[in-house]
C-alpha cells in the first residue's frame, strides 16, 4: 500500500481531536492515533481518547512524556492551580502548556516515520483561537517545514479544523455521521467532565454554544 494513504491522528480525547480521528478515517486508508501523557492533571482525558480510538476502530499509543519542567506547570497540569472562570481575549489563559503542540509533534513525527506515515492530523484550529500560539496555522506550516527537515522525511500536518469555528466543527461531526459519538464520548471539560461537561468552564462554554448554534441552524 502507498504510504501516503497512512496517517496518524493526534488524539487527545476531545471534540476537535476525536472529530478529526473519524475524518481521516474517511480520507486515509490506514490511519493509527496518539496521545500524550505530559502530567496532565485529568487521566481521565488518556481513557477517553482510548475510548473513542476503539470506536474508531484504530490503534492508541500513549507516549509518554511525563517530565515536562515545572515551569510549565499550570491549570491543566497541577491540582494546585484552578482553571480561570469564563473567556477572556487580552492573554492567553492559564491552560496554556507552552510549546506544547510543537513537542506532541516531534514525538509524533518520530512514531510516524518508523511507522513509515507521512500525513498527521490535528483537532487545532485558529477560529475560536483561544490564545494558544501553537494553534496557529502560521506555527503548524513551520513545524511541518521543521519535522521534515529534522527527519529527512516528508510530512504533511492535516488541520481540517484550522479555519472552522466551534458550530462548524459539530457540523463535521454530523456529516461524518458521529455527532452524538462525539457528544457523548468525548472529554472537552477542563474539570474533568465527560460529554457535555460542567458547563461553566471556558471548554465547555465554548464546547455548548457552538453547539447550540450548529443544532439552532438545522431546525431552522
Ligand atoms: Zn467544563
């Protein structure tokens, strides 16, 4: 088999990672994900994306790169530290692992090349950019610049989401014909919360009301 018809999804267990993993199912003939235990807080989100890998029928590696320095410490990664309440737009929030994308990435590159697979695909999108720098579509075509070179072999980063908006990444779901799997498997909750979540914080209020307006749009 060709192996440009390979891929490897990057799956965190969330909305936009887990939707992605049922598009390249759909777009490559063979397609195998990832996740990462990086000391994250919530194990939880490692068992989801488990989960929705056997759904999906395909392969969950878990690399482990639990050694993050700590200094990077912060809401995702310590219990000592809460997630911020609601949305703001002047900083990036404190859910932010920084430079977390471009390490999940490498170690990605690296499991996909022995594996001979050239495409990776990500749930990240720069719509409802939250202040995620490594979310940007500027960062992901310099790190696919970057791996190749790093590797000698020639990758291409798939970001379906990139330029959808929450709304718009339900509406995938449902012409993917997994909605209600994404609704119901999926962990998007910084409180550790599966499905639809606690509601309050900054995930989920995004997760609802891109929600609300993809189920508003089909009614009407
Ligand atoms: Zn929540």
């Amino acid at each position: 088999m060709n192996s440009n018809s390979k891929a490897l999804v990057l799956l965190s267990g969330g909305q936009d990672s887990s939707t992605v993993l049922f598009w390249a199912k759909k777009k490559f003939a063979q397609v195998e994900s990832i996740g990462f235990n990086y000391g994250q807080k919530h194990k939880l989100e490692l068992e989801v994306a488990s989960g929705i890998a056997t759904i999906a029928k395909v392969n969950y590696y878990i690399a482990e790169i639990s050694t993050l320095p700590d200094v990077s410490k912060n809401a995702l990664t310590s219990s000592a530290i809460d997630v911020e309440k609601g949305v703001k737009s002047d900083a990036p929030p404190n859910t932010l692992v920084e430079g977390r994308n471009l390490l999940f990435l490498t170690y990605a590159a690296i499991y996909a090349k022995k594996k001979h697979v050239n495409n990776l695909v990500m749930g990240v999108g720069q719509t409802d950019y939250s202040g995620y720098p490594d979310c940007r579509n500027e960062f992901i075509q310099s790190a696919q610049q970057t791996i190749s070179l790093a590797t000698d072999f020639e990758f291409s980063i798939h970001t379906p989401l990139m330029w959808k908006n929450k709304a718009e990444t339900w509406q995938l779901a449902d012409e993917l014909g997994v909605l209600n799997i994404i609704r119901e498997n999926t962990l998007t909750c910084y409180n550790g919360i599966i499905a639809d979540g606690c509601g309050k914080c900054p995930a989920c209020i995004l997760r609802k009301r891109g929600l609300d307006e993809y189920l508003d749009s089909t009614i009407s």
